[in-house]
C-alpha cells in the first residue's frame, strides 16, 4: 500500500477549505459527539495555555462508562498545568477504590500518583492484566520502561564513575532488559492497533531510544533508526492536526542526521501550535546547524520571550545573532546566558570569540579565564586566546 506523505495530507487538508487540521480523538467511538467536540476544543485550548478552559470542557465526560482514557488524560494535564495536581491525586485515588479491578481507573490513578521506586510500573502492569483488549495499559507501560532504563542508564553512569564496575553492569543489564520489553510490546501494539497514532508514536519511542543507545551494537541502532522513522512518519500521517507527532518525527530526523527533514517536521508542528517557544528554540537549533543563520536567530528571539529564563536558548540566540553579523546582540544574550548557567563554560567560550572581533581585548580574555576556570577545553579557544594577547 502506498504511503501518503504528511506534507501531502496537510496540503489537501488547506485545499479542501480546513487550513488547520483537527486533532484525532483516539476511541471516539465510547464518547457521544459532544465528547467528541469538546475534546478538540480542549486539546486547542491546551495548545493555546488555556489549561483551566481545557480542564472545564472535559470535566462533563471524564465519569461516562466506559472511561473514555483519552479524555482523562488530558483532564490531568491540564490539571497539572495550573497547579491542581493535589485534587487530581486524591480524586484518582477515591475512584480506583470505588472500583479496583478497573483497568483504566488503575492506570489513570497511577498515572498521577506520586513516584515511589517502581510502583507505577507495577500498576501499569496491573492495569494491563485487568484489560488484555486496551492499547493504553500498553502504550503507559512501554513509556514508564523507556523511563525506566533511561533512569538505569543514568545510574550506570554515575556508579561506573563512582568505582563500582559491578552494580554498573547490573544496572545497564535492567536498562536493556527493559528496553527489549519495550520494544516487544510497541511491536505488538502497532500489529494489533495499526491505525492508532498512539501506538506507532509509542513504537517510534522505543526505538528512538534504542538508536540512541551508544551501548548497542551498530547495526542493532541502525535498524531502530529505520523503526523510529517509519512509525514516527506513521504517527504524523494518522494524526495530522497534532503538533507533538511532528516533533517526535524531527527528533527521529535529527537522529537520522537529516536536519532538513527535522526542520520541515518542526515546521509543521509550530503550523500546530505557533508560539510554542520549545518549538521555535528547536527549530532555531537546526537551523543553526543546517548553517541558516538568519532564519536560526528569528526563530530563536521569538523562542527567548516565552523561555527568558533558558540558558540553552539565549546560549544559542548568542551564536546565531554572532553568525548573522551582529556582534552586540551577541554579546547581549551570551552574557544572559553565563548568568543563567554560571557552572556552564560554553557561553564563555562564545563570548570570548565575541568579544575578541568586538575589539574588546580585556573582555575576550577575562571570558577565556572563566571558561578554563570552569573546566572548559577546546571549543577552538586556542585561535581565540591568540587573537587576545
């Protein structure tokens, strides 16, 4: 069967009159048309920061049997997002009581539960047990054992690093065990619900995660990335109107080395979702590596008024607006950006380079000090601290 791509869907979609595609309501068929409606208007309202109008538009449908999953989920995070995580516990917590052998009231419970060790995995595998006929206990499972083993990976790390090669090796051993798991069910979700965008993002997941995997063998990654790619497409061509599938797309890109692709999916993600300005700092990211310095710097100085406080992006801002030409916009958001991340070398690095072709040679030196203060090596300094002396 051919593929149609996104790009192509989009287009037909702002032909047939819809400049704007709407989301898909996974199991839409347990929800009545108003629960069909007022879903898209609250996935909308998410997307726009209205998290209390996408709370209320859901409140209505979340005790419909049976539960719609969809719709709780999204009432949580909108909870989450203004601070109702408290409530939302306790309110989780006194359903799953009234009915413990529910799967969804299990999974949701868990869901928003505080993180204790492994219990949500557990719940997660309880859920799955109680419903064999549900994708969610196993889409939820397959993300909790991605962040399981990246959790492992990072106590792999920090025990090797420590002196304990033993409980390292055991830790990396729990991270492959629970990644191949994933991988198992991600397989048999995408086999068993082909057409749920949920399924083949949770797939893309796993196997974005495996290629990721230094510790894999190459041709084990090289496989994945091929994986992650064709369920990440998948996911964007079932669901069109949802800007977080073409973002897992341009990841899987940018893993792929293809930053032009990256740039085009991130592109019609912020078609979504316009002022995400985790979006635009991403987009700005690529576009500085793709060497387009000037499209780089405007998606960035969009980025920074809805992220002020990111070093990451006034770090990256500084570099864009230095590569366009700017010098003392430059130094303006690399001096923010040491100041955001005073343990951080890197803007250090950048600002010496700046403040060396501004001529202004004691400030080029004083940001080389700090940045080999900090630990800083390379980053093409030694060209730098020529220049200044």
């Amino acid at each position: 069967m051919r593929v149609v791509s996104a790009s192509l869907i989009l287009s037909l979609a702002a032909l047939s009159g819809c400049a704007t595609p709407v989301v898909v309501v996974p199991d839409a068929a347990l929800l009545d048309p108003d629960g069909v409606a007022d879903y898209r208007e609250a996935f909308a309202a998410l997307l726009d920061d209205r998290a209390a109008d996408a709370a209320d538009l859901i409140e209505p449908h979340l005790e419909r049997e049976p539960w719609h999953v969809p719709s709780h989920v999204m009432w949580q995070d909108a909870q989450r997002a203004f601070g109702g995580e408290d409530a939302t516990r306790a309110r989780y917590a006194a359903w799953v009581l009234e009915r413990p052998t529910d799967a969804a009231r299990v999974l949701l419970s868990a869901r928003v539960a505080p993180r204790r060790g492994d219990e949500r995995e557990a719940l997660y595998r309880e859920a799955r047990a109680l419903d064999r006929d549900s994708a969610w206990p196993r889409i939820a499972l397959t993300h909790e054992l991605l962040r399981g083993a990246a959790e492992d990976r990072r106590r792999e790390t920090a025990l090797g690093d420590s002196g304990y090669p033993d409980e390292a090796d055991a830790a990396a051993i729990r991270a492959l065990a629970r990644e191949d798991e994933a991988a198992r069910l991600s397989a048999r979700l995408v086999e068993r619900w082909p057409d749920l965008a949920d399924a083949h993002a949770s797939a893309a997941a796993v196997h974005l995660a495996i290629a990721e995997d230094a510790r894999r063998r190459e041709r084990d990654r090289v496989a994945s990335r091929e994986l992650a790619l064709r369920h990440a497409a998948r996911a964007s061509e079932l669901d069109v109107g949802h800007p977080g599938r073409f973002v897992l797309l341009a990841r899987v890109q940018r893993e792929l080395a293809n930053d032009v692709a990256a740039a085009a999916a991130l592109e019609q993600a912020l078609e979504l979702d316009q002022d995400d300005p985790r979006l635009l700092a991403s987009l700005g990211r690529v576009h500085l590596d793709l060497g387009d310095a000037l499209s780089a710097r405007d998606a960035l100085a969009r980025a920074v008024q809805g992220l002020p406080d990111d070093a990451i992006v006034r770090l990256n801002l500084g570099v864009a607006r230095h590569r366009s030409g700017d010098l003392d916009g430059a130094a303006e958001a690399l001096a923010r950006a040491a100041e955001l991340a005073p343990d951080d070398p890197r803007p250090y690095a950048a600002l010496a380079l700046v403040e060396s072709e501004r001529g202004r040679q004691r400030e080029a030196v004083a940001a080389i000090e700090r940045f080999l203060e900090l630990g800083g090596r390379g980053l093409g300094l030694e060209d730098v601290s020529r220049s200044v002396r």
